[in-house]
C-alpha cells in the first residue's frame, strides 16, 4: 500500500477503511452505501439489486463461505429511508472475520429481495423465518412458506405496528410428569 493510500485508509471511518468494503466499493460502486464499524464487526448497507452479485463475490472472491443467519428488520421507529431491511451476518472462518450485509427493501408496502439460498443454502430457513414474522418476499427463494406461525394465521408478529393484543393466546397443560412436584396454583 502507498503512503498516500495507507493516509487516506487511516482518515476514513472504520467501516469505511475495511478491506473487504473497499473491495465492495471497488466492484459494486454506487450500489454500496454507508459503512460502519461496532465492536470490532463491520455493517455495510447494500442495494438489493446488487445483492446476489454481491453474495456470490464476497463467498468466492472474499472467502465469506458462512453465512450465520438472515434476519428481517422492521425500522418504522428508527431514522430510516425504507420501513424493512435484511441483515445478511457473514464469516470468513479462515480470517475469524464477520460482515453484516444491511439490504433495504426498496417498496415499504410490499417488501422484497433477492434470495440467497443459491449461494448459502442455510439462507433457505432464515430467509422463511423473516417472510414469516416480518413478512419480506424473498424472490427465487426455493420453497418460501411460513414456520413458525400456526396455520391460517394473519399479518407479522414481529411487524412494529402488529397489535400482540388482537388475538388471544391459548395455553394448553400437560400433565405433571411422574415423580415431579406439582407446580402450585
């Protein structure tokens, strides 16, 4: 590295002095948008339309060939441009490196993004689980289904705006194993 790259890496934010964001940068352009460094991971914010390329760049070309989990995020209290994101968790086990993808659903109403499930296969569950609570389409997804709400249930839990008092939960008792005290009303 020259001085003069080495000087303007030390100016930059954490986030943005990270090797593997320049290397985003590098490839993606505008597609790739802030980035910031927390407690020693870096987050980079992502155009969806960028993703898959994205995806397949940082598994093949970065070593990023773990992805540790996909979660939807509802932002409406937060200072956000777009009510729903993806938060993509990568590691390169060869480096102990993570890097957080943020993806913004670009239509608030009906949110989307590409699936990853092509290029991590684990994405496939993770991406299930946020359609569920969170209610984001994942396009190309292989088998995209709810998992974790019973059958016939309306709307996403973990929505902002979801009203936890709209539906009465039913708790139902087994018995008390045998051997065991009985729990005390």
């Amino acid at each position: 590295m020259t001085d003069e790259a080495q000087e303007s890496a030390q100016a930059a934010p954490p986030g943005e002095a990270d090797p593997d964001v320049q290397a985003l940068r590098a490839r993606f352009g505008g597609a790739v948008g802030a980035a910031r460094a927390h407690r020693g991971q870096v987050a980079v914010e992502l155009a969806s339309a960028a993703l898959l390329e994205a995806a397949r760049f940082l598994r093949d070309e970065r070593g990023f060939k773990l992805l540790s989990y996909v979660a939807g995020v509802d932002c409406l209290e937060l200072p956000s441009a777009h009510r729903f994101k993806g938060a993509y968790s990568l590691l390169d086990l060869g480096r102990a490196k993570r890097l957080r993808l943020e993806v913004p659903c670009e239509d608030d109403l009906e949110p989307r993004l590409p699936s990853v499930a092509s290029v991590w296969p684990a994405a496939a569950c993770h991406e299930s689980e946020a359609y569920d609570l969170v209610g984001i389409v994942f396009e190309g997804h292989p088998g995209l289904e709810r998992i974790l709400t019973p059958e016939g249930f309306e709307g996403h839990p973990h929505r902002k705006d979801f009203d936890v008092s709209a539906e009465a939960v039913e708790f139902t008792f087994r018995p008390t194993p045998e051997g065991k005290r009985e729990a005390k009303g």
